[in-house]
C-alpha cells in the first residue's frame, strides 16, 4: 500500500514539472519574442539619429560653402 503512495506521489511531482516546464518554455519564448521587437526598435532608432546626424553635417557644410561665396562676392 506505501508503494503504491509513494508512486502516485512521484507522479504527481512528475506532472507538475512537466507542467512547469511547459509553463516556463511559454514564457521564456514571449520573452524572446519581446527582444526581438525591442531590438528592431532600437536598430530603427540608431538608423534614424545617424540618418539625422549626417542630414546635419550637410546642411553645416552647405552652408559654409554659401557663407564663403557671399564673402567673395562681397570682395567684387
């Protein structure tokens, strides 16, 4: 009779793992999932300030040449 306990108790400790683990595989896949959307994210938001950065860096350099060509025209 205490076998027969003994093994309903493994098998219910059993179940239950397997129960977690199925429970814990769920949740570390949304987790997963979750990066990579954080990820994207991120990559869209780094494109965007160097894309930001450089639209900058031309309109300085547009700029200086206009200022050095107002300077020689204002020599003439």
């Amino acid at each position: 009779m205490s076998i027969n306990i003994e093994f309903y108790y493994i098998c219910y400790a059993l179940a239950g793992f397997f129960v977690a683990s199925i429970i814990f595989g769920v949740y570390i896949s949304k987790l997963k999932k979750e990066i990579k959307v954080l990820k994207r994210q991120y990559e869209k938001k780094s494109i965007g300030a160097d894309d930001s950065s450089l639209r900058v860096k031309t309109l300085e350099n547009k700029i200086q040449t206009l200022e050095t060509l107002l300077k020689k025209q204002m020599e003439k």
